[in-house]
C-alpha cells in the first residue's frame, strides 16, 4: 500500500534568505535577464546584523532570567555544531552582569526571529554580530540587580555594586546574592540603551580569559547531549526515503509489495519532486515508515523503483571540467576592472598563465541530517540538527499549509553543519510524512550514502590566471576568470555567473599592489544542488590566487613571502567599494576596510613561528598561504615530507590569525584547528564526482576523510592581540582555504612538482 503526496510548493522565504546571503539589498526583487538575482533598493542601506533577516534583538526580559535559587538562565539564540556559541554567546552576558559562570544555565532558544533576532548561524557572523548586543544585555541586567538592591537598602544606586553573583553595598558591606533580588529586579524598569554602562576590558572576568569552562563539554564526554539524531517520542514510526539519483529526477513508477512484507515496516509513501529552483524543497522520491531504522532501510531495499532522471542525466564530471576549460579561455563579463589588464597582456614581452581545477566536495557532516516532527491539534513541533531556526520554521509550515505561528522547531545539537544544516529540506521530509500518517511523530534519518548522493555540493570549479611580468619578475597586469556554477541556482532558475558574495570571497577584493587588475565571471549552468561551505568561495579562489603567487615568485627566482608582501605593498587601508566589492562580507566598508598593515602581519607572523627558510631535509618542504576571509585575516606555513613513494605527511603547521579581539581564545584555536585538518583533507582525498548525473561516492571508502594518523602532528595557532577599538572577525571558516595552496606549495618545494587539480591523491605516486 502506499500513497502519494501532492504539495504545493510556495516561495518559502526567497527573499529573506537571498537577503541573508547578500544577493540583494532592497524591497524590489527582480530576476534579471541572465538569471541573477538583482534588486532595486528602496531603503537606506543596512551592514552587520542589523541587515540580516530578524536583526538584532538586546531585549534582556528575552535572554536572561534568573531563579530565587541564584542559577542564572542565559538563552543561546544561535546553533551549537562544535564551534562553541553556546558557550561564547552567554559568557559574554554573563561577564557583563557579573554572574559566576558556574552558576549559569544556558537554554536553547527555538526558531523564532521576531523574538531573539536572527538566528541563521553560518557565516561566521555570531560572534561580530552578537558581542556588542550580548554585552548590551549583560549589562542592563546587571543594572537592574543594583538598582533592585538599592531600592531595597534604600540608598542610592550610586554605592551599590554588582560583583561575582552578588550586589554589595560598598559603605557597608552587606551584600544580597541574585536569587535574592530575582524578583524585585524583574520589575525595575529596563534601562535605556543610552545609559547601560558596560565594563571596561581590565574588568572582564571571562571575556578574553583561557580556559573557560565549555557549557556542554562534560554532557558531551559522557553522552548525554542530545543531538539530530537522538530523538525520540512515543509512538514515533522511523523512516527513511530512496530520493531520485539525479537531481532533477522523479518516480516514474515503483512496486512497494516487496518492501511492505519486510517485518517492522509500517508503510510506504511517495513524496512528489520539487519544481526548480530547488531551494530548500525535499528532493521527493518513496518513503519508507517502520517501526525502526533498520527496518526502514531494510524496506527501502526492497522497493523496486522506475526513475526518470530528468535533465541532467548526462551530468559527467570528466566532460564538465572541459566544460569549465573552455568558458575560462575565453573573454567573459568583467566584475572587476582596475586599468586595463587585457590591453597590457596584449602587448607584453612576458607573461604567464596557469589554470586550477577543484571538483565538488560534500560537507559529510559526522551526524548526517535527521529530524522528528509531530503534528497534534493543528500545530507542528519539530527537533532538528538545523542552523537556520527561522527557514525551518518557514520551509515547514509553507509545505503544510501551517501558519508559521503554528509551527515550532527546537534546536537540539548539531553533530557538525559546515553549511549543510541551515538548508532544511530534511525537516521537510519529516512534516510531511508525519501529515501523512495523521501527525503521528516520525523521524527522518539519512544515512551515510544519502548525505554524499543528495548534498547541497560545494560547486565545482576552474580558475584561470594570466599576468604580465616586469624584468623583474613582478606582475603589471592580472586577469582572472572564476568559472563556476553559482549558489545562486539554487534560487533562481539557470542563474549562472558568480552572484556577488561569491566574488567578494578572494576574486574581486584583492588588494594587491598591481596597476591592472580584471576579473571576469564567465557563465555555467548548475547541474546539482550547489550550497555554501566551510568558507566558500574562499576555498576554490585562495587555491588558484595563492598558488599563482607561489609559481610567479619561483618564476622571478625570489623568496615567496618576500614576493608576496611585495605584492601587497605598503601598509595602508582599501575600502572594499574601489575594488569593485560590493558584499564585504555583509560589514560596513567604513568600519571594516581591507588593511593590508593587518594582512602583512600575518604572513610575517606564521612565516617566522614556522623558521620560514630554515634549511629542511631532503624530501621536506614549507609552503606559504594567505586568505582574507569572513573579515579575519590568516597566513598559513605547512610543512610536508613527500616520501620516495610519493606518500604525503604533515609534521607541523603554523597558522597566524587576526581574527580582531578576542573572545573565547580556546574556541578560536580550536576552531583553526579543526579547519586546519578539514582543509588538509579536502586538499588530500575530497571529491564527489558525477557520472550519468549521479554522485559517484556513497561512504567514507569513496569519500575519504582525514583519519587521525594522517592529520597534522602539530598544529601551532598563533593569535594576535587586540583592544576592543578594533571590530570583531570570523573565525568557524577563514584558515580552511589556506591549506590547499600552502600544501601544494609546500610539495613543490619539496619535489618541485606543481600540483594545479584537488584533490592530490595519487599525483605523486611513482
């Protein structure tokens, strides 16, 4: 027996999540005649959080309460995946109202938006966005506990302080402990934002501190957190979905008899494929319901399934690279033009040109996507491993016919995201098998194979650089083609070229020291789901800029870190507008320029913590990177042993990183430390490859991921320091694009093989 479900599929929030990426800016959206995204802007133009859908919310009614008992209870509005937010967010408030850490509880805040402001954790935003609201809302309640205790004493605010969990009456000494004054303080009116006084720096008593006691470290070493995939509701049917193999594809017929008789199967549903765009619609397919895991999956072996695979049936990995070759030979539309780059190439006597392929990755997340959904009494409640709360919520209630008012989704932990989690179509899946079996709690697992065959792809790509030379080996000329297929497919139908967040990440937004500069985005259609990733565009564009360095230093017979600060000239300050970015990462131009001063020191930094041009063993070799990425700047040194098999190991890496002040300095290291050993390992062994349109690799045998032997044997992150004067950056993502090119440079100049295709595998193999 099964059953078809028939959906129809809104809009779902376009706006608000092309809005979230910086795809467009005003209330007037358009598709443009190319496809892209274009908008007319119709109001002052906003930076930071306070452009992001929700905004920014300090409301400290909101965040903080606090029990007659004294344990503090601090929201986290933002997704925990291993980044530590969880920790970081609520400390902040926490220092500000002077509670003890080891009196606070932090509880997750669902998906709502108009009550905690924006929620959509990627980006590497939570920290910049939400330091300064976070400190806002520590310190109004901190406020309020002194005026409640003055008012209680019946003296002026003025000899009252707020210290360690407690207020003292200074001329005194008597003292009244925050559960004693939670009552009377819930009702001092909430002071101004114009009269919070926040605490100076030298007072900071986590803030900036090592060693800072992570909120869920204990829960996660002995297992009880709970995460995606450990939900579970009485009653609840868990099921798993054979989607189509071919994005784009659909169930032409299929046979459930088999599957029906497999014992604990319950029931057998076909979803209806999405129309395109795919956004974050599910991608259809036959659902399998059981009373467990293995029988559903055990049933979805048995289904007998007629596909039509669609249009993209013929997607091949090996013909689309020629695909990708040919669109960056050939001029294209210019998205930066500083000179006249094709006019100097034209007529110079020197010049050279190289071209970088990186195929699509998968994020492999450690906990693939799951979710449970219960419908009762016409409201939906949801438990997801997801990072945008909101889109959820949206994604939801659009395919149920629900008012988003009656949808409720709460936030467990995330095993990972990377990107991944904030495209919510597996929470989808649930609600409509739950509506399909009359709001009965179902989960949804994907399995290993599911997540690699129907990611949102990190998109494939092929970078081509050309320069002119000097008699001195430097370039006067650049020309940069960046061919892929864009994340802007994945909202608007045959959109093609980069959108501009996609070049202001390491195309358009190089500051370097040359007179002409061209970069041009030629158009390729999209042939899968293509999403962010840890850092995107960072990633495929450090890759091809960072190496072309490297070969132009060898070619001019010079030191690469002296070519490179060479090329990034004199400390100074570049408003990202005159190089023709437009995003900035979302940030003010005003407050957050490019500052080559800050860029300089970190290659000058990792460069000599790693004894840049010490004299190495045969078969050694260092390797130098650089990346501007998510506003933090990073410069990274690897050193790599290449033996006489061509097998490659990596004993050391420096990282220097100026992420501006600093927060939670362990999470920041961390952070660095495991994108360090991301980044190796996409550089190493990542692909997903396609052929007859459908993803090659299904598990980690295909799909290889860096296991603990193979990783760095040391990694040394070296922080640099700064006063609250200074904005906050990123840091979930900026150091993973310097590992590819400072590995392939380090193995040039351990074997003086240049290494131009990701992933290396065997390429050095005898």
């Amino acid at each position: 027996m099964s059953e078809t479900l028939i959906v129809d599929l809104p809009d779902l929030g376009r706006r608000r999540l092309l809005k979230g990426m910086g795809i467009i800016g005003g209330l007037a959206l358009t598709i443009g005649v190319n496809g892209l995204v274009r908008a007319a802007v119709e109001e002052p133009k906003k930076y930071g959080g306070d452009a992001m859908p929700g905004g920014l919310k300090e409301d400290v009614l909101v965040f903080v309460s606090i029990g007659t008992d004294g344990i503090v209870n601090i929201v986290a509005h933002r997704s925990e995946m291993g980044q530590g937010v969880r920790t970081s967010l609520p400390l902040v408030v926490a220092d500000e109202m002077e509670a003890d850490w080891a009196r606070v509880n932090v509880v997750q805040a669902e998906g709502n938006e108009a009550r905690y402001g924006n929620q959509n954790t990627d980006g590497s935003r939570s920290m910049r966005h939400h330091f300064e609201p976070m400190r806002r809302i520590g310190a109004t309640a901190r406020m309020m506990l002194e005026a409640a205790a003055a008012a209680t004493w019946g003296v002026p605010v003025s000899e009252v302080q707020a210290k360690q969990h407690q207020v003292i009456h200074k001329p005194s000494g008597k003292t009244l402990g925050y559960g004693e004054l939670a009552t009377a303080a819930s009702k001092i009116p909430v002071p101004p934002k114009e009269q919070l006084k926040l605490k100076p720096a030298s007072e900071f008593r986590y803030i900036g501190k090592q060693n800072t006691r992570n909120i869920d470290g204990q829960k996660i070493v002995t297992g009880a957190t709970h995460y995606g995939i450990d939900t579970r509701l009485d009653g609840m049917l868990y099921a798993v979905v054979a989607r189509p193999p071919v994005f784009g594809g659909k169930v032409k017929a299929f046979d459930a008899s088999a599957a029906l008789k497999v014992p604990g199967v319950v029931k057998v549903v076909e979803l209806q494929s999405s129309n395109l765009p795919p956004l974050f619609h599910p991608l259809g397919g036959v659902a399998v319901l059981a009373s467990n895991t293995w029988a559903a999956i055990k049933g979805r072996e048995a289904l007998k399934i007629e596909w039509d695979h669609g249009a993209n049936a013929s997607y091949d990995s090996v013909a689309f690279r020629k695909t990708l070759e040919e669109a960056a030979r050939k001029p294209a539309k210019a998205v930066r033009n500083n000179g006249d780059a094709v006019g100097v190439l034209a007529k110079a006597k020197q010049t050279f040109a190289a071209e970088y392929y990186q195929p699509h990755i998968a994020h492999s997340t450690m906990e693939p996507p799951a979710a449970t959904v219960r419908i009762t009494n016409g409201k939906c409640e949801a438990w997801a491993c997801v990072q945008d709360p909101q889109a959820t919520v949206n994604a939801v209630a659009g395919h149920l016919g629900f008012k988003p008012e009656n949808v409720r989704v709460n936030v467990t932990l995330l095993g990972g995201g990377f990107g991944r989690k904030s495209k919510p179509d597996f929470v989808v899946e649930a609600a409509l098998l739950s509506q399909a079996m009359d709001g009965k709690p179902v989960k949804v697992t994907w399995t290993r194979e599911d997540d690699l065959h129907h990611d949102y792809f990190h998109t494939v790509s092929l970078e081509r650089i050309e320069s002119a030379l000097d008699a001195k080996g430097m370039p006067t000329a650049w020309l940069h083609r960046t061919t892929a297929p864009t994340i802007a497919s994945t909202f608007a139908e045959n959109a093609k070229g980069g959108a501009p967040f996609e070049l202001g990440m390491g195309a358009v937004n190089l500051p370097f020291n040359i007179p002409n500069m061209r970069v041009e985005s030629p158009e390729v259609p999209a042939h899968t789901r293509i999403g962010w990733f840890r850092s995107v565009s960072n990633i495929p564009h450090a890759f091809a800029t960072e190496s072309f360095i490297a070969e132009l230093a060898h070619k001019a017979k010079r030191d690469h870190r002296d070519y490179l600060l060479d090329l990034l000239g004199p400390a100074r300050k570049v408003n990202p507008d005159s190089i023709s970015d437009s995003w900035n990462y979302g940030e003010s131009p005003e407050r957050y320029p490019l500052d080559i001063g800050r860029m300089r020191h970190v290659v000058e930094l990792a460069t000599q913590k790693a004894g840049w041009g010490r004299k190495l063993p045969k078969g050694h070799g260092l390797g130098l990177a650089f990346c501007y990425s998510f506003v933090t700047y990073v410069a990274a040194v690897v050193e790599v042993v290449v033996g006489d098999n061509g097998e490659i190991s990596i004993p050391r890496v420096d990282i220097a990183v100026d992420c501006g002040p600093q927060v939670n300095p362990d999470r920041i290291r961390s952070q660095a430390e495991g994108a360090c050993i991301m980044g190796a390992s996409l550089t190493l062994t990542g692909e997903i490859s396609f052929k007859n349109g459908a993803a090659q690799q299904g598990n980690f045998h295909e799909y290889q991921v860096m296991r603990i032997d193979e990783a760095p044997r040391e990694i040394h992150v070296h922080l640099v320091e700064h006063k609250l004067d200074v904005p906050l950056g990123g840091i979930g993502e900026p150091v993973t694009p310097t590992m590819a090119p400072a590995i392939c440079n380090a193995i040039f100049a351990a074997t003086g093989k240049r290494i131009r295709t990701l992933p290396i595998r065997d390429q050095l193999k005898a």
